[in-house]
C-alpha cells in the first residue's frame, strides 16, 4: 500500500512523524529516503515524539552512525548511513543484523537507499520524502508486511 501526502510546513511533517510512532513496533523498519534537508530528522524526532522519547535529544546520527534511544515500549536505534560506502557493507558497518535480532527493537534509518535489499524481519516503511528549503514535502509512505515465508 502507498500513500502520499504533502505537508506544507516542517511541522506537518513532525505531526506525519508522530502518526507513524503511534503504530511504531518492536521489528518494525522505517526506511527513510530524501535529499539533505528534506526533512528526515525532522520525521524522526516526530516518531520519537508519539513513543514519549524527549526529541531534545534525538539527533542525527550522521557521524556517531547508530543513536539509541530507549523508550517504554521500544528501543529505537536511529541509524544514518549517509557516510557509510554502500560498497562497503552498510548492514554490516552498523551492526543491523545484531539491532534486528534484539526483541524490543525498531530501526529508522536516514540515507536507506544505500542500504541495498536488506531482508528485514517484519514491516516495513519506505518513505521518500521530496522538497527542500521553503518547499511543500511531498512524502510517499509504502508500507510491506512480511508474512510466513516471504522476504520483505
């Protein structure tokens, strides 16, 4: 299923980012897609924000690669893959394997595309976020469901 909806303003896009949270679950994978200052960030302090999580503190993982953060009832691990070489095994640079396999964990990560076709356990958002600056975002939400046996 894809759905596109364009939010006019940067807090639209916060309030987009607090409606996923709402449904965020452990296994859940938010795959985002954009250009720099598209408004990646941003949806994810929006995420962060519906789970109680304190977005004074999320940030961009841009150079710690993977930020964690711990929430009642969730863990999020928040990964940028914008300075991983998507030639040198990004999955395996930041650990994804390990994240996945940990029961309370969901993942969103920023710069997805260099991700290749990592298989994810369960759902899956793949959302493409385009705009910049003053610009409406328009956002493409296509969400995967993995059932028995299928790869995502």
């Amino acid at each position: 299923m894809t759905e596109t909806i364009i939010c006019q303003t940067p807090d639209e896009t916060y309030e987009l980012g607090k409606q996923i949270g709402d449904g965020l679950q452990a296994s859940d994978a938010v795959l985002l897609r954009g250009g720099l200052g598209a408004g990646k960030t941003l949806l994810a302090k929006g995420i962060l924000d519906a789970l109680g999580f304190d977005v004074d503190e999320v940030t961009s993982p841009s150079f710690t690669l993977v930020n964690i953060y711990p929430t009642e009832r969730i863990d999020v691990y928040h990964i940028d893959l914008w300075r991983v070489d998507k030639d040198g095994g990004p999955a395996f640079c930041v650990g994804l394997d390990e994240i996945v396999e940990q029961p309370r964990s969901a993942v969103i990560i920023e710069w997805a595309e260099r991700l290749g076709d990592y298989a994810f356990p369960a759902r899956v958002f793949e959302i493409t976020i385009e705009g910049s600056g003053d610009q409406p975002r328009i956002i493409r939400i296509e969400s995967k469901t993995k059932t028995f046996g299928e790869t995502v």
